[in-house]
C-alpha cells in the first residue's frame, strides 16, 4: 500500500506528539493478540505513561503503519518519534536493559 499524504501525516503526528506510542490489536486494557499483550506488559512493568492506537478500528491505519515504517507486522512501538520494532525485538531489548535506556527508566 502507499501512503496517502492525508494519512502519513496523521501517523506522523501520532508518533511526533506522543513520546511513546504502540500500534497494536486491541487497547492498552483488552489486546487483541499474544504480540500485542506481550509489549503492553512490557511498557506497564516499566511503569512509563504510553498511548495506544488500535489498528483494528481502521484499516487505513493498520495498512498506512505498515507502509510508514517499512515494516511488515503489528505491534509496532515508537519512542520519541523513531520506530524501535514489533514483538520479538522489543522483548530483546527488554531483556537487555537496552530498552530501558531508550526510554529513561532505570533497571
């Protein structure tokens, strides 16, 4: 899919205007997928405030997010503005503490 220029704005003012923010199936409180619940525990075990978008709401925006980072799959975590990955590298990252330096919290 290419990305409108309607929509890659919108996209990009959510990830610009929200220091942290995860695209995922479902809400922050009833995820829709195993991915998606994986990273929201992760965030909530960090303690860090985050919005969510739920792709499952609009199908241009499950398509555009997937345009707009170049990367295939949902859940998708952005901080401060750069797209950090979906499920398996933010599980990584966590892991390694190197997550935790990204966002500013300490282990």
């Amino acid at each position: 899919m290419s990305l409108n220029e309607s929509l890659n704005q919108q996209i990009s003012g959510l990830v610009t205007q929200n220091p942290i923010v995860l695209f995922m199936k479902g809400t922050r409180y009833t995820p829709q997928c195993g991915f998606s619940a994986k990273i929201v525990n992760i965030l909530d075990e960090l303690r860090i405030g985050y919005e969510t978008v739920d792709v499952l709401l609009s199908p241009e925006i499950r398509d555009g997010i997937k345009a707009f980072s170049e990367w295939p799959t949902i859940p998708q975590l952005y901080v401060s503005g750069q797209f950090v990955g979906g499920s398996d590298i933010v599980s990584e990252m966590h892991a390694s503490g190197e997550l935790h330096k990204l966002i500013g919290v300490k282990i």
